[in-house]
C-alpha cells in the first residue's frame, strides 16, 4: 500500500510531492505563457484562432491555466503554509483538495482522453494539419499529454482528504457547463465553433456528444476518488505533506 512507503519514506514522499508541485507549476505557466504570447495563428490559415474569446475559446487552454493555478497554490502552501497560521493553511489546503479531486483531476483527463482520441481517429477534427507550422508539437504535449502525467504523479506523490462526493460533482458540472455556455457565446459571436467537429454534427448528435462529454467528465472524477482511496485510503487525515494539518474525518466522500 502506498501508505506504508508514506510512513516509511515520510521526508522522500514530502520532497517528491514538493518536486511535482514546482515542477508543474513552472511547467503550467509557461506553457500557458508560451500559447498565449507566441503561437499567433494568421486568419487565413484559421480564423477560429482568432478575434472573439481568442485563447480562452479552447478547454485545452482553462485547463491549461487550471493547472497551472493549481500546482502554484500547492507550491504557496509548501512554502509559505508551513511557516504561517495553521487555520490559514487549513483552509487553503481544503481549496487545493477540492480543486484537485472536482476539476483539476477530471478535467486533465477529459481533456487527454478525448484530445488524443479524436486525434486518433481524424487529427482535423481537433488540430488540424494546417496549424503545425504555428502551435509546435512539444507545446501540444505540454497541454495535452503532460496533464495526464502530472495529474497521475501529483495523486501517487500527494494524499489529499476528497470532498464529499456531491459537492465535488457540482463543482465538476459547475465547471463544464460554465464552458459549454461559453462555447456557445464565442459561436455566437464569432460564428464558429472552438472545435472543428462540431462543425459536422447536427444538432441531435451535438446535444449526444455534449452528454457523453459530461458523462466521460464524471467517470473521470470517479476514477481519481478510486485512485485516491487505493493508495491512501487508510489514515488519510494523518499523511497530508504536512502533517501537522488537522481535518474533520467526516469530510470524506460519501
């Protein structure tokens, strides 16, 4: 079980959790920097890569900065929680815990899943080959492939108390119907869609694909709990970073 390695290894899990939190962050925010400042796609090549929403029109791109939010306040917390009033950190150490477990996690893996899925199947429903010369292939990986990496080892490295299962599945769908209003905004506005493969769906199987989109969003979730609890489901209010840091045991999934 990984929490016997925890207990054993203590100072090696809090220097490897620390390594994934800096690391992640530093990665998040510049591949977010990097997308935001230099991958400046010319209208004749694709007008969906520009004027109304610009970047914030991808999920790609929130979760992108989701990330990169996220794995900065854990670096915040290691480094000034430690130091500074323990009910302070309390609280924001439940803020990372629940962003980690309703949308960092979920959305990761939605947005992996998906993205090489459909790359699998036809790249130009999602990128299509016109753009390679613009939104270079280590920054495709740094956003499509690396979330999954470092969502994977931020849940091995990191335990975390999970919030109750149904306020974690509202701030999931709170999160994803937030982005399908917004998608449906820029195509008013702008007349297209953020993803090429609406473009060939009618509505019925637009309304389908949104369905199966926010079902794959919730069987992501549950497969972070799942993960979560095989690794540290005993003694977890005992072996957070920090363990100093006090949780009531019953706010656990339920």
């Amino acid at each position: 079980m990984e929490v016997d390695l925890h207990r054993r290894h203590r100072n090696i899990y809090n220097a490897l959790s620390y390594s994934v939190h800096a690391f992640g962050a530093l990665h998040f925010v510049y591949a977010c920097y990097y997308d935001w400042r230099y991958v400046i796609v010319p209208k004749e090549v694709s007008p969906l890569h520009n004027g109304y929403g610009y970047k914030f029109k991808f999920l790609t791109f929130w979760d992108a900065v989701t990330q990169a939010c996220y794995f900065s306040l854990c670096v915040f917390i290691d480094i000034w929680g430690s130091k500074n009033d323990q009910n302070e950190r309390n609280v924001l150490v439940r803020i990372k815990d629940y962003v980690e477990a309703s949308i960092a996690f979920p959305i990761a893996m939605f947005v992996g899943v998906t993205f090489w899925g459909l790359m699998a199947v036809d790249r130009e429903l999602v990128l299509p080959a016109a753009l390679d010369p613009y939104f270079p292939s280590w920054l495709n990986h740094m956003m499509h492939t690396n979330i999954l990496i470092f969502q994977f080892l931020e849940i091995i490295t990191s335990t975390r108390v999970y919030p109750q299962r149904k306020h974690a599945l509202v701030g999931l769908m709170t999160f994803q119907t937030t982005y399908l209003i917004w998608m449906h905004i820029v195509h008013y506005k702008s007349g297209v869609w953020a993803y090429p493969i609406f473009e060939k769906l009618n509505v019925p199987l637009r309304i389908g694909f949104f369905v199966g989109c926010f079902t794959l969003g919730g069987l992501m979730y549950f497969l972070g709990e799942k993960l979560h609890y095989l690794l540290w489901q005993k003694g977890a209010n005992e072996r957070m970073p920090h363990p100093n840091v006090k949780y009531d045991p019953n706010a656990v999934s339920q």
